[in-house]
C-alpha cells in the first residue's frame, strides 16, 4: 500500500473519538547512494552535512531516480558519444533521444555544413589565426570545451552502473540540441532551438518526436530581455507548452539589476546563481532579483580543481576522440554548471508527478529551498541569489506528496451593508498532483485573519479527513457578513497532507453603512410658551432591522442646558424606523438676549457615514425687551453721538449683537450694562464737554467695530431694533 494512502486511513481514524492515538509504522530504509566510482567526488550532489553547498540528492533518490517519460533538453553546445551517458547518440535507442543542430553559420557549426539533424559536438576550440581573423566572433585561442557534454552528465549520466559519475536522474532521456559551435552562438539559432525542443513548430525543421518538458539553457551574455523580443516569445511559448525553462544567471559577477543578462533577464525561466562548497555565492556568479534559486557551480583556483562540479567530458582537444577511449571527466565552474542540478531535480520532480505545471514546479523549488548560510566572502541572500540553495529531497518529496490547488485563487464579495449577508460563493479544492492527499482530521477548513469573524464556511463537501485522489475536488462554501464598514479581509485556509498545506485563500470584501443626515423640520422656537424647535435625524441605505445611534455635536449663539433644554449628543433611529427627532425646548430667562441659534452638527461614526445636509439650525426668538433707559439699547453711545442711528452708533450696536450676544459672558456684560447706562447716558446729555470725551473714549472701539462687523449685522441695525 502507497505511503499516501496509509497516511489517509490514519486520518480517517484519528478523527474517531473512540480511538486515542494512530500513526503509520514506516518502513526505514538506508538512503539509496550510487556504486558510481567517482560519486565521491561529487559533493555537489552530497546531502549537505560537510558542503553546505550540496543539492543533497541522496534523499531524492529515495523517492525516485527518474522516469523514462521524462524528455530533458540539453540546449549547448551537442553532444559526444560518452559510455556513462549513451554509447551512440545517433541511433534513437538509450538515454539520448534524436537531436536537432540548429547552427546555421557554417564557421560557427564547425562540422562542415549548416542546420542538420545531427547534433554531435565536433568541437570549439579556437585557434590564434581564428582570434586574429576580424571576420569571426572569436575572442580567445582555447581548446574544445565539451560543454553540452558536462551539462548533460551532470543532468544524466547513468546512475549505479559503477562506471565514473552519476547523474541527477538516472533515468530520463536526453534530447542534445545543438545552438553554440565555434565561439559561440547566435540568438536566432538559439530561438528555433527553444521551440523545437518544447514540440513548437519551426519552419524548414522537421517536427521534433520527443518533445521536452525541461529544457536547459547553459548559455547567455550582456543585455535585457526587452532588446529580444523574439527571444521572450519563444521561451514564453515554450513555458506556455508546459516546459520549464532553466536558464543559467551568467559568470560576469554582475548585478542583474542593473547589468541584465539574456536569458536570465527574460520572464518565464528560471534563473539559477551558482554556489560553492561551503553555500557562498561563487566569485563569478551574477545575481540579483532575477534570480531564483541557486545551485552547485563551484568555485576553482586552477585547472580541473575539485572544488568544481565534476562530469563528463572527451579527452580531444581539438575533435573529439572515439569513444570508449575519449571518455573523460573534469571539474568545471560556473552557472553553466549550476542550471543543469536544478533541471535535474526537475525532472526527477516531474518524474514523481507528471501533472505539475512549470509555476508550480517553481513554487516547490523555492519554497523547499534550504536557508544560505551567514558570513563567508560572498554570502548570499535573498534578494541577490533567489529563494535559497536548492535541495533535491525536499523538493521531489514536495512533488511526490498531494497539492492542492484552489480555484479561484482568491475570494471578493460585492459591497453588503452591515447585518446583511453577501450571496456566498465556492471554492472548489482539487489535488493536482499524481498522488492522493487527504485534509486534516480536525480542523481542516478554516478562517483566519483581521476580520475573521466577518466571513463564514457555511457548507461544502470538504470535511474533516477527506480523501483527494489524483485530480479530485472538494468544496467549500463561504460568506460574508460584515459587522463594520470598510474594507474587510481575511483568509480561507485549508490544512492536511498535501506538500502545500496550509492552503490559504485570501477573502476580502467591503462593509457598507447607512447615510445619516440631519434638516430642521421645525426651525423656528421661542421663549415664550415655550415653543419647540425640531431636528429630524434620518438614515438612508442599508437594512432598518437594528437601532442606529447618530452622535451630533451643538453648536450655534444658544448654549446648551442654559438657552434651552439639554440635549445629550447622541439620538437612536428605532429598529424598523428611518428617522428620529431631537427637540430644542428654549428656557424662558429674563434676560434680553436678542435671537439665539442652535445649530446641529451630525459627527462621524463607523457605524454610518455622514451625508448632505450634515448640520441645521433652529432659531429661538427671545421674548424678553432690553432695560427701560432710551439710547435705543446702546445708552452711553447714544448720549455721546446724539443719535441712535448715527453711524458711530449703528456699528457698536451691530458689534453688540455679533459679538457679545452670541455667548454668555458676552451676555452677562450687555445685560450689566444695560443696567448701569441710563443714569450715565442723561448725566453726559446736560455735560457737551463730557459727551466731547464720552466720543474720544469710544473712538477705539467704534474702529474696533467698523473692521470686525458684517455687512448683514450692520444692516440690521434699524430705527424699529433696540
């Protein structure tokens, strides 16, 4: 039986009350290590307990070693015949799959002729006269470097046939399509080649029968993936054909972010940064945030240093030497080397599940990468060199378990008023991996976050313990009943044996509230009776099921609890009702005040919104006559000016009643003077020179009044007015 399987009848019964405690009873087994002769030297795959640089393979290949129906594309520099990965890769059968040389330039391919459907390796190496020769891109005099051969062994070389190294997956067929020759390759050659290795179409070029589902791009130089559209069309094809793209960062020791490299630069591959022996970035490893993960590369000080990555190779320096007797292995360095570990335990992932699509693959990759260590001479981080360093037995065990993958990826409810709920909606979970998953046996749906307590699971068929099989769903129902206004967010999560659990759903949606406003339906009130004033508080939008509490703030020339009944600050709308009334009952004093305003003012709440009109005023009519004295009410200034209608006159008068009737010390002064005038105003009447400094006393503030008072106070001021 599947350790899946066991895993899901072990849930089924933990759920059951009756039954204290279940485990499986494992099987443990010693981690699967290859009877390769030089295996020991490649710490690079190692498990990462001395080379915290290692891929830590060894776990992985306990799981699985690979599968057969797995088509890798190694597009380099081709191959060359190599006992440890296919004694003939011309003749269809074995680990190499029929290839495509896709050099069009007959300097470059360096085999004679242009594109055919032959893709040996012939060789690279570069002469003095070719470096000289202006017309070639050749920088260097160098020896043939083999390199789509080493890539390729490091991918896969035959495993536990105890002949030299060991590849990553020891089972997976490898498709040799060849775009570097002699110093080089074209872009446009590497372009067809991206497209025939994920099964597209390319004009002129036979359809390819084994179409790859990783293809490995050990090559690349200076500039941005925006001078290269075509480029970004063919690898977004071929990511869109279900192929995932590796694509080494580049050897330049460059920021990315500001020295961009083609492919690394590109959407839709993964960019890998290499690192050494000890998990510090390589000296010569690009990074930045294009990155996204990083691998082995080494790091070397001389020639076949074992410090590198060791793999195939041909002992020619010029064209290859036949083999068995050519065969090779050497230590090289450098992303070059780094891309092919992860295309390797790509393909061992997509060995362990056949269903998983490149984003996928990518978020295992990323999310079972191991932490870079702190300090060296190049540390990594995340932000430089991707997510982590890569690690093989998390992430083909990552594969290998249930996913599950929700649909939609995230929840937005309409705008719903406050107590009302939103129509709900579903989720649909389903396990897109080749292996079954089960959710949780307690708490297997849940919701969390800020406001949790606004949204629900109201129903659904995934349940405490159910079992998803390769490609089965459950659902889940959720709604929403926000209790406050505003943006509401919180998260559907979904807990059990898949590689991703917990999944969480992100649930968002918007608190709506009523409108409140706030109109004097009964305007006018008075001392006298006394008569009342109204304001009408009403609500509009939302349901009227619950009471609403509106706060208001007074204001206005009337004080409250003094001019008129106090009224508390807050008034409540009746569940059912629409509107409520606040009632301004004016206190009958003695003391002439002239007309009094009180304004409302409605103040924001979460539990509404304030609308238009948001403020009225009712004004109470005083019934009270200024102290007996002539003067019109402003005694002494009368006296001095001869007039109540003088112009002096009329501006105190008018500053009188915008000014100190408007607020109760401003009162108390005018109610005193009133009182206190009149003897003096008939004094200064029989005395000219006293009225002379009666008008110079006043002088100030007649200035006083003509620059503060209105235009509507002064024109109030009439010979009827006191």
């Amino acid at each position: 039986m599947r350790v899946a399987d066991v895993e899901a009848i072990a849930a089924r019964l933990r759920a059951d009350p009756m039954i204290e405690s279940v485990e499986p009873d494992r099987i443990l087994l010693p981690q699967l290590l290859p009877n390769d002769t030089l295996y020991n030297n490649q710490w690079h795959l190692k498990a990462p307990t001395t080379d915290l640089g290692a891929a830590n393979l060894p776990g992985a290949w306990d799981i699985t070693t690979g599968s057969s129906s797995v088509v890798v594309a190694v597009i380099d520099s081709g191959l060359v015949r190599h006992a440890d990965i296919d004694s003939d890769i011309l003749d269809a059968t074995g680990r190499v799959v029929p290839g495509y040389d896709f050099i069009s330039d007959t300097f470059l391919a360096n085999d004679g002729d242009g594109r055919d459907s032959d893709p040996s390796d012939p060789g690279d190496w570069a002469t003095q006269a070719d470096v000289d020769n202006p017309a070639t891109p050749c920088v260097q005099v160098t020896d043939s470097t083999w390199h789509g051969t080493h890539v390729a062994g490091t991918i896969g070389a035959q495993g536990n046939n105890g002949l030299g190294v060991t590849g990553i997956d020891w089972a997976a067929r490898i498709l040799p399509v060849r775009v570097l020759g002699k110093c080089g390759g074209y872009v446009s050659d590497a372009i067809d080649g991206i497209r025939w290795a994920a099964g597209l179409a390319v004009t002129g070029v036979p359809a390819n029968a084994n179409p790859a589902k990783v293809l490995n791009m050990s090559l690349g130089g200076p500039g941005a993936c925006s001078l290269s559209p075509t480029l970004q069309s063919a690898i977004t094809d071929a990511y869109n054909a279900g192929a995932v793209v590796v694509v080494a960062a580049g050897n330049g020791n460059a920021n990315l972010d500001t020295t961009p490299y083609v492919p690394a630069s590109c959407s839709n591959v993964v960019a890998v940064a290499a690192v050494n022996r000890s998990g510090d970035r390589a000296y010569y490893s690009n990074y930045g945030a294009a990155v996204a993960i990083a691998a082995p590369g080494g790091e070397q000080a001389f020639a076949n240093d074992p410090n590198g990555v060791l793999s195939t190779l041909n002992s020619g320096t010029t064209s290859p030497v036949p083999s068995p007797g050519g065969d090779a292995y050497q230590y090289y360095q450098g992303t070059s080397m780094a891309a092919p570990h992860v295309s390797g335990i790509v393909a061992l992932m997509r060995g362990a599940n056949r269903l998983l699509t490149p984003s996928q693959i990518l978020a295992r990759l990323q999310s079972t990468a191991r932490a870079f260590p702190v300090g060296g001479t190049t540390p990594c981080t995340v932000s430089t060199c991707g997510a982590g360093i890569i690690d093989a037995a998390a992430a083909v065990a990552a594969a290998a378990n249930g996913y599950f993958s929700p649909n939609p990826s995230s929840v937005v409810f309409a705008g719903t008023y406050v107590g009302q709920s939103a129509p709900s909606q579903t989720v649909v979970i389903t396990n897109t991996d080749d292996d079954s998953a089960n959710l949780a046996a307690n708490n297997a749906v849940s919701v969390g976050g800020a406001n949790a307590g606004d949204f629900g699971v109201t129903g659904g068929t995934c349940v405490n313990g159910t079992m998803l099989s390769q490609g089965a769903s459950c659902t889940v129902t959720v709604n929403f009943s926000p209790t406050a206004g505003g943006a509401r967010t919180a998260n559907l999560v979904i807990a059990g044996t898949a590689s991703n659990a917990p999944v969480s759903v992100p649930l968002s949606g918007t608190g709506l509230v009523p409108t409140a406003t706030v109109t004097a339906t009964d305007s006018s009130a008075s001392e006298a009776g006394p008569d009342s004033g109204t304001f009408t508080i009403s609500r509009t939008g939302g349901p009227t099921t619950n009471p609403l509490t509106v706060s208001y703030a007074m204001s206005g020339s009337a004080t409250n609890g003094t001019d008129y009944v106090a009224v508390t600050g807050s008034a409540t709308i009746g569940a059912g009702a629409s509107s409520t009334t606040v009632t301004i009952t004016p206190i009958d004093d003695s003391v002439y005040e002239g007309n009094e305003s009180a304004t409302m003012t409605l103040s924001a709440n979460a539990a509404y919104t304030v609308g238009s009109p948001a403020s009225a005023t009712v004004t109470i009519a005083d019934n009270d006559s200024p102290p007996s004295g002539g003067g019109g009410g402003c005694f002494i200034a009368t006296a001095a000016f001869g007039t109540p209608m003088a112009a002096e006159v009329r501006y105190l008068r008018a500053f009188r009643d915008e000014y100190l009737l408007t607020n109760a010390p401003g009162r108390w002064f005018v109610d005193l003077y009133y009182r206190a005038s009149p003897p003096v105003a008939e004094w200064l009447r029989s005395h000219e020179t006293l009225r002379a400094w009666a008008r110079a006393g006043l002088a100030p503030l007649v200035a006083m009044s003509r620059r503060l008072v209105s235009g509507e106070a002064l024109a109030a001021q009439t010979p009827d007015r006191p």
